[in-house]
C-alpha cells in the first residue's frame, strides 16, 4: 500500500529590522526543512515574513500563500 504524501509549506517571520539580524530566517528554514524530512512531509512552498509585525496577519508572505 503506497503511503499517502503530506505537503506542508514553510514559514518564517522576524518583527522587526533588529530581529532579522539577530535571528535568522536562514536558521529557521534549515529547522523548519529538517523538521519536514524527519517527517516525511514534501515542501509545497516557502514564504518569509522580514520585519512585519505578527499583529497583522495579512503578512505579505500569508496573502502570496493564500494565493496557492
């Protein structure tokens, strides 16, 4: 019986111009995809949020995957 393939699309945020530089979006992406790979899920898409407060859900990065 084939296993039935679970997408899931990554996501990650900084709030502000300091916490892009002191918190990688690069860092939670490899997380992100080791966590996706030791779950056997297919990454379906990538989005980045840079600097945009988490008051706002209209995130440029949540309107492009509400678009997919």
């Amino acid at each position: 019986m084939k296993k039935k393939t679970t997408k899931c699309y990554l996501y990650t945020r900084v709030s502000t111009s300091i916490q892009v530089e002191g918190y990688s979006l690069d860092a939670q992406r490899d997380k992100l995809r080791k966590y996706a790979a030791y779950k056997d899920m297919v990454i379906a898409g990538e989005y980045s949020d840079e600097g945009f407060s988490g008051k706002n859900i209209q995130g440029r990065a949540v309107r492009y995957h509400s678009r997919d």
